[in-house]
C-alpha cells in the first residue's frame, strides 16, 4: 500500500518538474493536468473519496481555463538563454527548505497514525463518534463542512464570490468613464 | 452576545443584495454601503471594553468554531470600520470616474468582512479563509483601473499574497498535526504542555513569514510601493491604513503573545523586523517625488515602528504600539485621501509638478497638513505621542541602540513629510488646471472626519484621559499570555 | 519519507515561481503547490488500512471510529481546493488581461515597474 | 442564422455527442449534490460537476451559442441567490430560541438517518451551495470567453486596413 503511494506521488513529482521546466505553455498545462488527477487516484488511496471528487472536477476546470488563456498566443521564448543566477538562488532557497523540512519530518508523527489517537478531547473523535446521532448526516466529511464548521464553507463561499467578482472587475472593457490617463489601446 | 457575528454577516449580506439589486439602481448602491458601514461603525465602539467568545452553530468549543471579543480584537474593530466608513463617504464622488461601480462596492464590503473576520476568529482556519477573502478582495481592488501598472503590481501582489498563504496553510499543517486541533485556545494549551518542539518551531518561522508578507515587513515588502500606488485612492488608503495592520501586525500578536507563547527568540525576530523596515522604508521614502509612493514607502517605515514596540514584550512597549497602530490607521489614511483628491484635481502625482494647492484645494490643504504634522511626530498631534512612548519603552527595556535609531528615523519622516508639504501646499502655484471648480462634498467630509480623528486621538494622552481599551488591550495581550479559556 | 515526497512536490512548484519568467508558468507553478499542500494535509490525517469517514449502518459507532481516516483535514482541503481554484480564475484574469496590454506574457518585458 | 449554427463552435460530431452527455453530466451532478450527505460527494463536487455541463455545451456550441441560453447577468444574479440561500439558513439558525448563527435547527428523527432527508439543514445548504458554486464557475468561463471573443474581433478589425 505505501509502494503504490510511493510510486505515484513520485510521477506527480516528476509531471510537476516537466510543468515548470518546458519552454512552451500548452505542454506545461497538460502536465499541471497530469499533476492534478495523479493527485485524485492518490486521494482515493488515501480514502478520501469527497476529495478525489472535487480534485477532478477542479482540475478539468482549471485546465478549460489555462487552455483557453494559452490557446494560440504561444510567445517565442525571447531570452533563450537560461538565467543561471536565477536558477542557481531558485535551487539554493529550495534546498535548503528541503534539508530543514526532511529533518523535521523525522520530529513527525509516523505516516498512518492520525493526531486524534494520541488526544482523546480531539475535535476529530467527536466528530466519528457522534457525527451521526448529533447530526444526521452519514457522510461525516459533509456533516463536518456543513454543520460543526458551517462558518469556514461560508467563508470559502465568499471565497468564491469575491474571486468571480475580482475575475469580472479585471476583464470588464472599459476601466475608466473618460478615458484613461494612456491610451487604454493595445499596447 | 450576537453583535459580534453581525461583522462579518452584516457587510457579506448587503455585498450580495447590493449584486443583486444594484443593477437597476445604482444610487441605492451608495446608500446600502455606506448605512452599512455607519452601522459598524457605531457596533464597533459598542463593543469596547466587552469580552465575548460566540460558539457558531451552538457547538462547545473544540468542536465548532467560536469567534472571540477581548480588547485588542475591539481596538482592531474600531480601527477598521472608522477607517472605512471614511473611505466609503470618499469613494461616493472618487469613483465616479471609474466605471462598474456595484463592483467596487461589493469588493469593498467584502474586504472589510474578511478584516472582520481575521480580527474576530477564534480558530487558526477559520483565519486563514477570511485572510484569503481579504487578500483577494484587496488584488482585484488593487487592479480595478486596468491601467497598465494597476494590473502588473496587482499581478505581483497576487503571486506574493498566493505564496505567502501557502506557507501559512503549510504551518497550520505542522500546528494541527502536532497538537490535533484548530481552535486557537486550545492549541496555546497545548504547546504550554507539549513545548515548541520542532515542526511547531518550522510551523512558527512559516507564520513568520507568511504574516509579515501580509504585513509588508521589509525582507517580504516588494509588492507594497507598487500595489499601493496604484490602487484607487479610497483602496489605498484601507490598504496601507488598516489591511496590513489586520491581517498582518494583529495576528502576529495574537500568535506570538497568545498562541505560542513569549519567548525571547520570537520577540527578537519581531526587533529586528521592526527596525530594518522601520530604517529601510524612511530612506526610500526620502528620494521619492511621486506622493503616492512615498506614502507607500513610509507605512513600511511606520510598521516597522509598531513591529519594534511589540517586540520589546513590555507592557509600556505595547500600550506605545497599539496606540501607534491607532495613529497610523487614522493619519495613513487621512494622507492617500489627500494624495487621491490632488491626483483627481491636477491629475498629476508628481511633486515637481505641483504646488500652490493650498488656495485652489483649502480642506485637502487643512487636512493634509494635520495628517502630515502628526505622522512626522510634532508635539501637539497623535504621532509624537506614540512614537515617544516607544522610544521610552526601548530605553527603559535597555535597547538604547534602537531608541536612537527611532529618533533618527523619525527625524527623516520629518524631512520628507515637509517636503511633500513644501512641494504640494506652499510652494508658489504653477500653472495647473484644477479640473474642479470646488472640492466635492462627501470626499472632504471623509478627510475631515479622519482630521478630527487626529486630534481626538492625540486627546488620550493629553488629557490623561487612559481610554480603558486602550490600555487593557496591551496589558491582556501581555499578561494573560495563554488565551484565557 | 512519504512526507518527504510531499515536501518535494511543494518545492518543485516554489522553484517554479522563484525561476520562471512567463506569467502562465508562474500561475502553474503555484498550482502545483497548492496541490502538495494538500497532499500533506491528506497524507496527515491517514489511518494505515482505514476506511473513508462515512457512515455505513451495519458497523457499530465505536468499530467506526476506531477505523475511520481523520475527517477534518478532508474538509479543510475541500475548502481549500475551492479556494485555489478562485485564486487561479483571478490570476489568469490578469495574466489575460496583461497579454492583451502588452502582447507578450514575459515578465522581463512587463518590467514597467520599478518595485 | 442557420448557417451561422454550423460553421461556429467545434465539429459536427462533437455537438452531438456533446449533445447527448449533457443530460448525463447534468444528472449526475444534481445527484452529488442532493445525496452529497449520504455518499461522497456534497455541494462543491455537484456545483463543479454542474458547470462542467454547462461549459461543454459552450465549448462545443460556439461562445454566442452558450452565450445565448446562459448570459452572463442571468449566471450571477444565480451566483448571488445561491450564497443569498446559504446565508438565509445561517440567519435561519440565529432565529430559533436560544439558537446560534449556524445552527442546523432541524433535527433528525432515529428512522430517518439514511434516506434523503436525514441531515437537518445540509440538503438546503447543499442545493445553495451547488447552485452557486455551478453559477460562478460559469460565469468566470464565459466572462474569459466573452473577453477573448472581443479581442479577436478588435483583431479582426486591426487587420483590414
């Protein structure tokens, strides 16, 4: 069971490094989608079902999004060249991230036995226990979302909203009533 | 105890109602927003000198998620919504050059129920959703001109902002896997018990860094004197006036002196925080000829002063830092006001190219000099009081490198405060055609109330008049260390 | 050291915001550490060999809590999934928006600025 | 207007097959979300998979095709009635003696708990929350496609001379 997971959050890593490392858009959006639905089959390892779900449909629309951004307006890379300096501050800052995260993952918890073994007044205990009787609602993912922690799905509603609102503000034509100080033109 | 949920249901309800029916009619939009924003207002002072812990759902603590009023979190209430209802009043006759201004509204009442929320919320993800509700209402402002330096800085904010709340979302990660829950209280018992063993100390530097990019301390500042500029004036001047305050210096606080802990190491961090931005945003501020801009530079210098004064951990440090937080909300603000109204007068923000406003703009003059005299720190106004008292905290705390080093910086403030003053107001007029035939109505009373909020500020010292949140808020910060349960 | 992994996906995408010079792959980039923060906080609420948190009438309450996976991490990246996909509809508003003022998506050309 | 039908959008195959899934997706969709408390699934996944529909049948019908049966002041006066609904019950909860914001104020008899009513208020919220999340999904893809549709025709302007 770990192999499999092992194995497959190794190819997500390996599709990630093919999405940042390709010169043109459309093959980096394809892996992101390839990163993306990785992920889902490793959230229905890890059974999470809601989440592996959710992931999809997420990731089918962000890729509809990114394709319909990059569609035909592929740039010609201007400085070929690679920024050496840039790579070599973007590798030391995430080495060194790396190093320290890896000692600190020894400190952890092991990988299969939650946090709500080791405090009994956890949150996660009374929520398997009495999900049911105090709510209703089989699924205690969705009793969770709706009901113990309805506050944080309104927040992430509002989320949303304001996301939609930000995307309609920035695409909207006219900015200005008369004009912009610049020309509002193409360049 | 039900008013505290009405700031944050109240401003998202009428966002969405003003979506919804504002299309018709979009007077009633500036009607709604601003009854709005009057109500929290008034709720805010209500709500000084009450503690009240609301547990939403009807859920005991650890189950649900419950929003907490102390002191501090009602001192952060007042300075938000004051500051916005004046931005509200402001933005009726601003953004009457921009179009699409149902958006603006409910952007703007958006952004205030995320600082609602952050200053209110008693569980760490509950804080990280209304810090992302913010942050994204603050990005889509910033961008709401479409010019082409609107949309790139919006752009680097929103790269640095997503980064920033990843590692936040990271260190709350490390916090729930170390200690099993989320609600705040509980987890400062927690690591009282437990102690801050390695991934809750990983988890702390990822708060570190994700919250001082919030609060645009230097190592993080990069997107501030882009972003702030840009943005329409009324959105500037919650940015630089209240957003970095709420969701970067308060939950900062919160963490260090309520969640985690004080520890010398934390409160160093926070020094040193301090006074690289506090010298950092003074100097830059000093070369800048676009007003605007130099504002920017100088809330990083400003910020930095209030990081110092919390992390001397004395009480006379945090009484001096709150109230500094006070100050600066009311006179930042005050000042982009002043920067909006000049741009949309002369349509210029350079200072060369200005001056003489004072005979063609007098309440912008008036105000601005008030706002000007008090955030260079000259006796009689709020910002020599604050700054004093935290000079005074650093030297009775035995840190008389960073006294001297405040008093310098805030001789600089002095120099390019002036020097804004001498370009814009009283040096001789040029020739510049005021598009105004006189300075519209509402957007003086905004810059008049927040004059008047000066002067009334600078009265709690004077008069020895110790405002009870004032003073407790520092002191139950400090003192009460672990949340009280 | 499965953690590990996770930390790894998580600093691929950084490398990528730190490096990249496209507006677009900036956005990837940050994508795909969005996902490993939330492959972390998956991987932290596992139980070895668990059952998904859902209720099925035939198990008693106590043998269901003793095999179920931790179901508030579950609902945490449920929001925060949703949260990054609102992020990203904002960034690429810009990105397109960016495209269409200065016809390139390349950062070093949109260098108006002088942060 | 005919001819205009068929030279738009993708081939003629994609439109029938898009066609006939649409009332598939859309089911399946409407069953996350009303069974989203029994089996996995809920309002977020049922939203997702709602805008999914509607965004094939753009895609596949030409932007002014989807354009015409879903415009864009309809989607986020939808966008807004969803939250509105999501609030409501929140208030709804305020309301009840004694209640709190969110409280589920109906409470679920023991012989209920595995049909569809069980739950209290999660069906309600579950229907606000999928309506809006759908709502503003789609409208974040025809805002990018009505935008793309105006730059192509500011080029197709800039060419002839």
């Amino acid at each position: 069971m770990i192999e499999v997971l092992a194995i497959l959050i190794l190819l997500s890593v390996i599709a990630a490094i093919v999405a940042v490392e390709t010169e043109e858009l459309l093959p980096a959006v394809i892996a992101l989608g390839a990163v993306g639905f990785l992920l889902a089959i490793i959230f229905v390892f890890l059974a999470a079902p809601d989440v592996a779900i959710v992931q999809i449909g997420v990731e089918v629309i962000s890729l509809v999004i990114l394709i319909r951004a990059t569609l035909g307006r592929d740039t010609k890379p201007a400085t070929p060249r690679r920024r050496i300096f840039g790579t070599i501050v973007g590798v030391a800052v995430v080495g060194a991230i790396g190093l320290f995260g890896v000692r600190i993952f020894t400190e952890f918890p092991g990988f299969g036995s939650p946090v709500m073994d080791r405090f009994v007044d956890a949150p996660s205990v009374t929520y398997l226990l009495d999900g049911l009787s105090s709510v209703g609602a089989p699924n205690i993912v969705t009793a969770v979302l709706l009901d113990f922690r309805a506050y944080d799905t309104l927040g992430e509603a509002t989320v949303l909203f304001t996301a939609v609102l930000g995307a309609l503000v920035i695409l909207r034509r006219k900015a200005r009533v008369h004009g912009d100080k610049e020309e509002d033109g193409k360049k | 105890m039900t008013m505290i949920i009405l700031f944050i249901a109240l401003p998202l309800t009428m966002a969405v109602v003003i979506q919804v029916l504002a299309h018709q009619r979009p007077v009633l939009s500036d009607w709604l927003t601003n009854a709005t924003l009057l109500t929290l207002a008034i709720i805010s002072f209500y709500s000084v000198g009450r503690y009240g812990l609301y547990h939403i759902g009807g859920w005991t603590t650890p189950i649900g998620i419950d929003l907490r009023l102390d002191p501090l979190s009602s001192l952060l209430l007042i300075v938000i919504n004051v500051v916005s209802l004046a931005a509200g009043l402001y933005s009726v006759e601003y953004m009457r050059s921009y179009t699409s201004k149902t958006h603006f509204y409910g952007l703007f009442l958006l952004l205030v129920t995320g600082m609602n929320g952050v200053v209110l919320a008693g569980d760490l993800f509950n804080l990280y959703v209304f810090l992302e509700i913010a942050a994204i209402a603050s990005y889509a402002l910033v961008a709401f001109g479409c010019a082409h330096e609107e949309l790139e800085a919006s752009f680097k904010y929103a790269v640095l902002g997503t980064v920033s709340s990843t590692f936040i979302l990271i260190g709350i990660t490390f916090v729930y896997a170390v200690t099993g829950t989320l609600n705040m209280a509980q987890i400062a018992a927690r690591i009282s018990d437990i102690g801050m063993t390695p991934p809750l100390v990983l988890a702390f530097g990822l708060f570190i860094c994700g919250f001082s990019l919030k609060a645009a301390l230097v190592p993080f500042h990069a997107w501030l004197p882009d972003a702030h500029p840009s943005a329409p004036a009324p959105v500037s001047a919650m940015l630089s006036g209240v957003l970095i305050k709420a969701i970067g210096i308060y939950v900062l606080a919160r963490l260090i002196f309520n969640v985690f802990g004080v520890g010398q190491g934390e409160l160093a961090v926070l020094r040193w925080l301090g006074v690289i931005s506090m010298v950092a945003g003074a100097l830059l501020a000093a070369g800048q000829t676009d007003i605007k801009r130099l504002f920017a530079y100088s809330s990083i210098s400003q910020v930095g002063y209030i990081a110092l004064g919390l992390g001397l951990g004395t009480p006379l440090g945090l009484v001096g830092a709150l109230y500094h937080l006070a100050n600066h909300a009311v006179f930042k603000s005050l000042l982009f006001l002043n920067a909006g109204a000049v741009e949309q007068a002369t349509g210029t923000r350079d200072l060369d190219k200005l001056g003489g406003l004072n005979r063609t703009l007098p309440v912008t003059g008036a105000t601005s000099l008030i706002g000007s005299m008090s955030i260079a720190g000259i006796p009689p106004f709020n910002g020599f009081w604050s700054k004093l008292i935290i000079i005074l905290a650093a030297v009775e705390a035995g840190f008389m490198g960073f006294a001297t080093v405040a008093v310098a910086i805030s001789i600089v403030t002095l120099v390019y405060q002036l020097k804004v003053q001498r370009h814009a107001f009283f040096a001789a007029p040029k020739d510049l055609l005021t598009t105004w035939r006189q300075e519209p109505r509402l957007m003086s009373l905004a810059m008049v109330v927040l004059a008047f909020g000066c002067i009334a500020l600078s009265f709690l010292v004077v008069t020895g008049l110790r405002t009870p949140f004032l003073i407790n808020a520092a002191q139950e910060t400090l003192m009460r260390g672990v949340f009280g349960l | 050291m499965i953690y590990s992994l996770s930390l790894l996906l998580i600093l691929v995408g950084l490398y990528g915001v730190i490096v990249s010079r496209n507006t677009l792959k900036i956005v990837i980039s940050l994508v795909i550490m969005e996902h490993g923060v939330h492959l972390l906080l998956i991987l932290v609420g596992y139980r070895a060999g668990g059952q998904p948190p859902i209720v099925d009438p035939e198990t008693a309450m106590a043998v269901f809590a003793g095999q179920a996976v931790d179901p508030l991490p579950q609902a945490l990246v449920l929001t925060s999934i949703v949260i990054g996909l609102g992020v990203l509809a904002l960034l690429v508003a810009l990105c397109v928006r960016l495209y269409e003022r200065y016809g390139t998506f390349d950062v070093t050309e949109i260098r108006r600025l002088r942060g | 207007m005919k001819a205009d039908r068929h030279t738009e959008g993708m081939g003629i195959i994609v439109k029938t097959v898009a066609r006939w899934l649409k009332g598939f997706i859309l089911l399946y969709g409407i069953y996350l979300v009303l069974y989203g408390h029994i089996t996995p699934g809920g309002g977020f996944a049922g939203g997702v998979v709602i805008s999914c529909a509607f965004i094939l049948l753009t895609l596949a019908g030409g932007e002014n095709h989807g354009l015409r049966f879903f415009p864009k002041t309809a989607s986020s006066t939808l966008d807004s009635m969803g939250l509105l609904l999501f609030l409501a019950i929140a208030w709804l909860g305020t309301w009840w003696l004694g209640g709190a914001f969110f409280k589920n104020v109906i409470s679920t008899p023991e012989q209920a708990y595995f049909t569809l009513f069980s739950g209290g208020t999660i069906p309600l919220s579950n229907i606000g929350l999928g309506l809006k999340v759908a709502s503003s999904l789609f409208l974040v893809f025809t805002v990018l496609a009505a935008f793309r549709l105006a730059m192509d025709a500011a080029d197709k302007d800039e060419d002839e001379p």
